[in-house]
C-alpha cells in the first residue's frame, strides 16, 4: 500500500482537529524545508524515525 502526501495531510488533520487544506500546507511546508536542508548539504536527523542525507555515488557506466 502507498500513502501520499494527500493521506498524511488527512492523518494530520484528524489528530491535531484542523482543516484538511491546512494540513496540506502544513505537510508541504515540512517537505520544502527538509529538501531545502538536503540541498544545502544538511543531515536530517529525526530521532525513533530515521536520517535522511544525501550521499555521493559513482556514476553509472556508459551504456555501449
């Protein structure tokens, strides 16, 4: 099963009693500022869930 951004926004606003459509902003809200971090190089750390970083990779081999 996939849950979307949309099931988190309706999850939230279930828990905390406001509207869906704040919800929604406020689920965006954490995605752009967790993709801000990434960008600028950031670690997030968020504890009893996970770490998201970006690592560098090799790059994949030219297709002959």
């Amino acid at each position: 099963m996939t849950t979307t951004k949309r099931d988190l926004a309706k999850t939230v606003a279930k828990d905390i009693g406001c509207r869906q459509s704040l919800a929604a902003q406020m689920v965006d809200s954490i995605f752009v500022a967790m993709r801000e971090a990434l960008i600028k190089g950031d670690r997030i750390e968020t504890r009893g869930f996970g770490v998201f970083e970006v690592r560098n990779t090799k790059p994949k081999p030219t297709a002959r």
